[in-house]
C-alpha cells in the first residue's frame, strides 16, 4: 500500500527547504545585530545635565556624572530621583533600540526573544 502524504527519505520540498534556509539567515542576523547591540552605549541626562547615566546594550551602567551643583545634603532625595530618570532613560533607549532591530530583521513576525 503506497504511503499518504509525506515526502521520500531525506527530501523536503523546495519550499519548506527555503523557508529553513531563511530561518536560519535570519537567526544569524539577530544573533549579528545582538552582539552589536551589546556592545553599544546609551546616555541619557536628567535634571538639565545635572546627571548623566550610560548604560550599554547588556543593561550594564558604565558611567555616572553628577554635576556637583545637584549634590544638596538637605534634598538627597531629588538626587536619587536625577539618578533613577537618567538610568530608567537610558535603559529604555537600549530596549528600544532593541525591539526595533529586532522587529526590522524578523519582518514584525511575533517572536519571543
């Protein structure tokens, strides 16, 4: 009895074939612009200058300066606050960054990465 469906041992149909040879380019391509991303830097300021926080795509802080006019001992709190803004600032420009590569490379298919 001949076997339904199903293609003969080791053969794939052309198209299947470069659907996968697609997957992996662009597996390659996300993993190319990961690294990329990784090593990049973003700063962002708050308080007119007064802080500035640089964070690199690996979410790592690599740099702090805080301008020593903003360092008042009666209001650390607004300090902390300068600190937190630029932080959260430059951590989203990374994620921003990211998520856009990442939606350009995979065509705005709904991948987990």
């Amino acid at each position: 009895m001949a076997k339904r469906g199903g293609f003969p041992a080791g053969a794939m149909p052309g198209n299947m074939t470069n659907m996968l040879k697609q997957a992996q380019r662009m597996q390659r391509q996300m993993e190319e612009s990961q690294r990329q991303l990784e090593e990049k830097e973003y700063t962002a300021t708050a308080g007119g200058g007064a802080v500035e926080i640089t964070v690199t795509g690996k979410k790592l802080l690599t740099a702090v300066k805080i301008d020593p006019d903003a360092v008042d001992p009666e209001d650390v709190e607004m300090l902390q606050d300068l600190i937190m803004a630029a932080a959260n600032e430059a951590l989203g420009q990374a994620d921003e960054e990211s998520t856009q590569l990442m939606n350009s490379i995979s065509g705005g298919l709904n991948l987990p990465f």
